[in-house]
DNA sequence: GTCTATAGACCGATAGAC
DNA sequence: GTCTATCGGTCTATAGAC
C-alpha cells in the first residue's frame, strides 16, 4: 500500500470522526478541538489534513449526495410502471439512512445554515433535484391513474420528503425493525392509508 | 398600565425577538449580540431581564409546551369517537405550527442537544407524555376497529409525529394553504392512502 | 432600562519544530 | 503526520455609571 494510500484512509477516517460529531451535536456546535480529541491528536494536527472545518463538511456532504442522485436518476430513467418507481424511491432513502446515517443527519440539520455561504450553494441544487424527481414520479403515477386524482402534488412531494428522512431522527441500524421493515410499513400507510 | 406590566411586556418583546433569531438560526449560533442588536440596545443590557441565554430559550419553551399538552389532554379525555380524537389531536398540532411557529422549531431542532442538560430534563418527560397521547389515541382506534390491525402502533405513532412537526419547516402563515387545508390533506393521505 | 467597559473562556486557524 | 505554542477574534456574562 502506498503512502497515498495510507493518507487517504487517514482523511476517511478523520472524516468519518467529524462526521459522527456532525451529525450528533451540529456543525457549528463541534469545535475543531472535538473533532481532534476523539481522533486521539491535537487541533492544529488537523490542518495537515484539512483546510478549514467547513471543507470537512463540504466533503461530507458533496461526496453522499453525488451518490444518492445517481440513483434516483437510473430509478427515474428505467421503464418500471410508476409505481414501482415510487416505490424504489422510498428504498432507496430508507436504504441512504441505514448506510449513511451521519450524512443524512448532516444534511437534514445543516443544509438551511451551510447553504447562506456560497460554497455550499450546491445544496440548493440538490433540493431543487430532489423536487424534480419526486414530482416526476408523482405526476407518472396520477397520470396512469395509479394515484389518485384529487391529490396536491406539492404537498404529498412534502409528506413523503419529510418523513423518509426526518426517520434518521430515530432510526438505528441494527434495531429490532431493518430499513426494509420500515419501508414497507412507510408504503403501506402512504399508499393505502390507516384506516381498515 | 402599572410598570409590572410595562416590565413584562418588555421581557415578552424581547423573548419573542429571541425566539425567531432562535428558532431560524438555531440556539448556539445566535448571540445574545444578535438578540440586543434585533432589540436596538446592547448585549450587556439583556442581563437585566433575563439571567442567561439559556433562561431565554427555557422560558419560550416551557410556556409553549405547557399550553400545548393542555389541549392534548382535553381531547384524550374528552368522549369523542376514536377516529375523532385522532383528527382532532393532528389539528391541534398544525395549528399549534401555524400559532406558534418559532416555539416549534426551537424545539424540534435544539430538544436533543438541550435535553443533555438538567435544566432541560422536562423536555424529555414531554416527549414521553406525547408519545402516550398518540399511543393511546391509536390503540382506542384499533380495539374500535376504527384502524386496521397489522399496524406497528410504535412505528404509526413516529410516522404521524415526525410528519407533523416536520411541516414546521417549510409552513409559512398566511401562505396559498392554510393549516386546517394541511390539516386536511394530511389526514387524507394518512387515513386513506394516496393510492386511488 | 440602557450604556460603557471589560473580564475570562473558548473558538478557528497558523508557524515552525520534530 | 503530529506536536508545541500562540495569535486574533468572538463569545457569555458581569460591575457599575447614568
């Protein structure tokens, strides 16, 4: 292995150290000296690795959504009926918080924040994105006459939104219900409802 | 107006300034500069109505949960019909986002991080006390027959909660749709499903 | 009730030795 | 790649004048 290899694992590491911290207590509310401590050096130590605290985040946080939205977009492109495409969108959200819980979490608390600052001006891109498939997806579905007619796409794009990812909230992986068990109970009040 | 009253509306003036810094930039990363310069004085002059920073955001929040389980409380006791109780508990909640939007987002947002401390303990015991309130709701539902049997009550209950309060984020007063028009379509697609 | 002035702690980041 | 040492800036909070 060589010592390209080795500094990059060192960065992953480091990484997925602030990650953690991120993600649990907010970015702004990790200090560098936090970071540094539950790595096991010093503060200024970090610098060798990093520019800044926000690079850490930016790197976090570019390099998880490069590869959620690959996915959504071969679920958009693939000729599956539109509800199965809906329905592999919720999975693979539910699948994003099982794998990548830091990030979501990340995203989900920081992104209104991080996004006043130009360089995080990609994550607006993102949302916009988001939208975009989520409404092509809806609109698929109502036109087939899958879903119903009566809906307001804006506000059932929202409900499915929130409540796929604010599930990083309490989702743990390893717990009594797997991200698939959720998904499938998520898909079945969203499609059919509560009530028997 | 006696000068009692004249001292708290100042303190209500102030807290509501505080609230919405709070509640859009999050709790550590407002300053109590941010508060005075919002308020036209100076930092050092907060220290006359409020002993800290955190007295500010213990005092909004605790006033606003205070009224807010009141009326969880009316509905669980009241003799309504399951399915009745279950609107009426999701209402209330909407409205409470539409009434008292910073409140909602404070608590939301900064409930984890606040819990770790003593002083805001009682967060965690309202926590413990909504989720009895949905629960029980739910399972009046069930028995009722009212609900459908396969449910996972725990993860009902995380769904409805989470989608709720989570509106808080993109809600704005006086917007094309009203809260009871969320309201509504929410419960629509909670009860019925989007499926047609 | 607000201001002036400042204490004391903590923050992100840097320079240079090893 | 990490450490020592520290700078300049910002933070919460206080003391006392007006």
């Amino acid at each position: 292995m060589t010592s390209q290899a080795q500094t990059s694992t060192r960065r992953d590491e480091l990484l997925a150290i602030a990650a953690e911290l991120f993600a649990t207590k907010g970015f702004k509310n990790t200090t560098v000296r936090d970071i540094a401590d539950a790595a096991g050096i010093l503060s200024g130590s970090l610098y060798h690795h990093f520019d800044s605290k926000e690079s850490m985040v930016d790197e976090i946080l570019s390099s998880f959504q490069e590869e959620l939205f690959g996915k959504y977009a071969e679920i958009v492109a693939g000729d599956a009926d539109p509800r199965a495409k809906l329905d592999a969108a919720v999975r693979v959200s539910f699948e994003a918080i099982d794998r990548h819980r830091n990030e979501v979490a990340i995203f989900q608390n920081e992104a209104d924040y991080l996004g006043t600052f130009e360089r995080f001006a990609y994550l607006a891109d993102r949302n916009q994105q988001s939208r975009d498939v989520w409404h092509a997806l809806l609109n698929e579905g109502v036109s087939s006459g899958a879903l119903r007619q009566d809906l307001d796409i804006e506000l059932v794009y929202r409900f499915i939104r929130d409540t796929v990812w604010v599930a990083v909230r309490w989702y743990r992986p390893g717990a009594k219900l797997s991200h698939t068990d959720i998904a499938n109970q998520y898909l079945t009040i969203l499609l059919d409802g509560i009530t028997s």
